[in-house]
C-alpha cells in the first residue's frame, strides 16, 4: 500500500468518525479516550483485503457471482456461523474507508470517558457521582418515575441493573 493512499485513508476514517490528531499526526484521537494509529488501520487494511478475497471466494464457491443484489448476498452471509460475522458483513458490503468508519462507531459506541465528580459535605463526609448516558440508561428501562438500580461490584467491575420489582 502506498503511503500517500494510507493518509488519504487515515484521513478520511478521521472525518467520518470525529475523531482528531491534535495530540499526533498518526494518531485518530476519540472522546471517549479511545484511539487508532495509522500503523493499526494499515493493518486492517490488509485484513479488510483478506476477508474480502475470502468472501470473494465463497461467493465463487456457492455460484453467487451471478447475483446483483448484493443484499441477497448479505442474507446469505447472515446464515453463516461466524464469530467475526459483523466484518464479513461489512467487507462484502463496503469499501474500506466506509467498513473502517462503521467498526469504530461501533467500537465506540459502547465505550465512555467519564469523570468520577467527588464531593464533600459540611461534616467532611465524602461522595461521588458518575454521569451515565441516556441512551445507556433509557436502553436498561430506566426512566424519571422509574430510576431505582441495583448497583454491585464484581471481579474489578460496576454493574448497574434494573430493580427486580417482583
């Protein structure tokens, strides 16, 4: 891969994720403290080509070359066991900047930065309170009427869990 196609690339998957490289020039940077060098996306590059040619391939193998819709070829896909079946998805369907864009989202999409906000009160006493996002919260059914959690810790994690009314 030649090196101006790279930044071209690198450029590109910067914009359409909203990322930024103030803190390096080969480095995509993300809100959520998340990041990606230009290093990593060469790398998926040819593992992007791989699948590709792999999927290629099957389509070969299983006369789907004569199909047109490549979404008949996405059902097809859809049938298959296959523990990375979100990237073979998305390299039967589009081109790499486009697949490289929806795998950070997604990656991202999951994943918070967050400031733990610690206070004390008039007897010295100390608290803390974390912000969540409200897609978060609105996925686990919580609500302004209904905003009791369960909070436990398990093996160095944080769980938050609906109240089990029953």
């Amino acid at each position: 891969m030649e090196i101006a196609q790279l930044k071209q690339y690198f450029k590109k998957i910067m914009e359409g994720t909203n990322g930024n490289n103030s803190s390096c020039s080969d480095i995509i940077d993300y809100a959520n403290g998340n990041s990606i060098t230009i290093e990593e996306i060469k790398k998926e590059y040819y593992n992007y080509k791989e699948l590709e040619n792999n999927i290629d391939n099957y389509i070969e193998e299983n006369d789907l070359d004569d199909v047109l819709d490549r979404n008949q070829i996405k059902e097809h896909f859809k049938e298959i066991e296959v523990n990375n079946l979100f990237r073979i998805d998305q390299a039967c369907l589009e081109n790499f900047v486009d697949y490289m864009i929806i795998k950070i989202n997604k990656e991202n999409e999951n994943i918070r930065k967050a400031n733990i906000i610690f206070n004390k009160n008039g007897n010295g006493f100390l608290s803390t309170k974390i912000t969540l996002p409200v897609p978060w919260v609105k996925e686990l059914n919580f609500s302004e009427n209904d905003k009791t959690a369960i909070i436990k810790i398990e093996d160095n994690k944080i769980i938050i869990e609906k109240e089990n009314k029953e």
